[in-house]
C-alpha cells in the first residue's frame, strides 16, 4: 500500500512539475515573440520610412545613410510592390525558381498574399498620395523558430515524464514479479515436507490394506500435490522445454478435470490422429490448460456446460482453442483479462490467466488470447505455439 502511495505521489509530482514547465515555457515564448515582432515591426517602419526617402531623393538627400538602413536589414524578409502590383525589390526571400523572371513572379504572389493579410507598411511618394508603394513583410526565420521552441520543449516534457512513469511502473512490476516468485518458491518448499510423509503414509496404507480401491485414488492426489508444489517450484525460473507429445498432455488435462468436474460438464475433444510434437515443460503448460478448464466451469456457474479442447496442426504452428459455454465476457473487460489482479469471481486473487500468459510467452515463445466471447453465450480462448 505504501508504495502504491509513493507511486502515485510522485506520479502527480511528475504531471504537475510537466504543467508549469510548460506553462512556464509558453509564457516565456509568447512575450519575448510579442517583443520581438514588435521590434521587427518597427525596424520594418525604419526601413519603409529609409525606401520612401530613396524615392524622394534629391541632390542634398544624404543616400549613405539610407543605404546603411536598407542593406542593415539581413533577416527580415520584405517584398516592395508599387500602385500597380508589380514587384520593385525584394530581399531574405527563399525561392525555389531557377531564373530571374521566375523569381519575379514567385515573389510577386507572395506580395499580394502578405498585402492582402495586412502585412504591410505604406508608403506614399506625393502629397495627394496617387503615387506610393506598399513595403510588405513577413515574420524572419528567428521568430518562425521562436514560435515553434515551446511546442518542442513541451513534446520534450512530455516524453520525459512518460518515460519517467513508465520506469517508476516496470520497478514496481519487477517488486511485484520479486514477490510472487519468492512466494511460489516457498510455498513450494513448505509442501515438500507434508508431500513426503503423505507419499510414505501412502506406501504403508497399501501394505496394510492391498485391496482397498480408496488407496489409489488417494496416490493419485499426493502425486497431484507433488505436481502443483513442482509447478510453484518453476516460477520464477526459466525451465527448459523438451519434445513432448501435445495429444499425451491434453489427454492427461481432459483425464483429470472429468474426474473432478460436475456431470454437468461435458468434456469434448477434437484433435489429430497423428501424434503432435512440441517443446513443451509438460507440467507447466498442463497447468495452462487446467486454468483455463477451471475459468470455464466456474462460468458456467453450476449449470451444464461443454469444455471443448481443439488442435489445429500446421507446418510451422499448433493452434489450442479452449472453448466453453458459459456467461462470457463482457467487451470492457476483454483488454483486462490477462492484467494481474483482475478477477470478476467473489473469490480469486486474478493471478491465473497473467501467470498463464507468461508461462505461454515467456516460457514457451507463443502466444495467448481472447478468439472470441459473447456475453451468454461463451468464451474461446486460442494458444500459439511454434513447431
């Protein structure tokens, strides 16, 4: 609980340090851009007031320091159009034409455009103000970069706090799966001492009492307990899969979940006649389909039923589908199914289809999913495995 706490807690520490970097940024952005589009606005005025005067000039007009303004104007990207549209000059343009006339022409679109979104400074060259040109001029590349920046640090922000949750929860996964396997591990190695003495209280029953049929059935359960502890042993570890005969195993699952099961629950099976072939830990991968046996008649809550095991062989891939008749799932809950700790049973700790996926995946290199399910009618789960 305490660090489900700390996790959270320094999930909202993280979101909120990323909201005021980015609120921060942006304000920062906005009002040096605001000053600099000021400021370049008023040097735009400087250099329309520095075109008009070259215009207008005359014999005492001092033409070194108009000159001095317009050449100082190196980033700032200005087209002049005169009364009739037609360009006069322009400067810090990036065109793509190849020739003079196609610049001229390029340039001439991307006038009116500006004057047309009100980019421009006016100039009139007579009183009565027949003749003047229109300076029109667009943001530089500078402030183009600088009204991007807080967008980019903000992707930035966000990528950083994305990673930083995503590593706060793979460390509290990788807690959690230390946990378990310490758990499993143990409890493996508290079983061992009662299964022994079972397994030799066993032997002296049936010296005792040769005859009795009970005597058998109990072997069996012990040995089904040695099995589970063995199970609980191989968490945790990675065990070595070994060619095994699919059929052998699936028979071995049908054998005891119909000797366990209501009669209400029928057992069917549909596999090849000839013998399939797969690396496989037998025990582990018998504890899959048991799992997913159990989840079937525990969603048929009591009711008849069929539990049907397929097998689809391929060159490259078998297919098991487990299929019931139970109440389904329901479509919210289908992306939850394998989430460790999800169960819709009043009893249950939601550990058996995650351990179940690991054991496919991880252990077996396949794969493990939801074929299909209708609410009232049934659920099919599927297994890949490669050949």
């Amino acid at each position: 609980m305490q660090w489900t706490d700390r996790i959270r807690q320094v999930k909202i520490f993280l979101v909120v340090a990323a909201i005021l970097i980015a609120v921060g940024s942006l304000l920062v952005s906005h009002f040096l851009t605001r000053d600099l589009k000021e400021q370049e606005h008023r040097k735009m005025e400087v250099w329309a007031e520095a075109m008009r005067t070259l215009n207008q000039a005359d014999e005492n007009t001092d033409l070194n320091l108009v000159l001095k303004v317009l050449n100082d104007n190196n980033y700032i990207p200005v087209i002049v159009l005169d009364k009739e549209g037609k360009v006069s000059d322009f400067r810090n343009l990036s065109l793509d034409a190849k020739t003079y006339r196609d610049s001229i022409k390029e340039a001439t679109l991307l006038g009116k455009k500006w004057l047309a979104q009100n980019q421009n400074i006016r100039i009139g060259l007579d009183e009565k103000g027949k003749e003047y040109i229109d300076v029109c001029y667009s943001e530089s590349l500078m402030l183009q970069r600088l009204s991007i920046y807080p967008f980019v640090q903000l992707g930035i922000v966000l990528i950083f706090v994305v990673v930083a949750i995503f590593a706060l929860l793979t460390s509290k996964r990788a807690e959690q799966n230390k946990v378990w396997v310490g758990l499993s591990k143990e409890t493996a190695h508290q079983l061992g001492t009662p299964i022994s003495s079972l397994m030799a209280w066993v032997e002296i029953l049936k010296e005792s009492y040769p005859d009795d049929a009970l005597i058998p059935e109990m072997n069996k359960d012990v040995k089904r307990l040695q099995l589970i502890a063995d199970r609980f042993s191989k968490v945790g570890s990675v065990p070595e899969p070994v060619p095994t005969n699919l059929n052998e195993v699936l028979d071995h699952v049908i054998d005891y979940m119909d000797r366990r099961t209501s009669k209400k629950v029928k057992m069917l099976k549909e596999m090849p006649e000839h013998d399939i072939i797969v690396n496989l830990n037998a025990s582990l991968f018998e504890w899959v389909i048991e799992n997913l046996s159990k989840n079937a008649v525990d969603a048929m809550g009591g009711e008849a039923g069929t539990i049907s095991l397929r097998v689809v062989d391929s060159p490259t891939k078998v297919y098991v589908y487990v299929s019931d008749t139970g109440k389904g799932i329901r479509k919210k809950d289908l992306g939850n199914v394998f989430r460790p700790g999800f169960t819709t049973k009043k009893r249950g700790w939601g550990l058996g289809l995650s351990l179940a996926r690991r054991i496919v995946e991880e252990y077996h290199k396949g794969k493990i999913y939801v074929k299909s399910s209708e609410v009232g009618r049934g659920t099919t789960f599927g297994i890949e495995l490669p050949k």
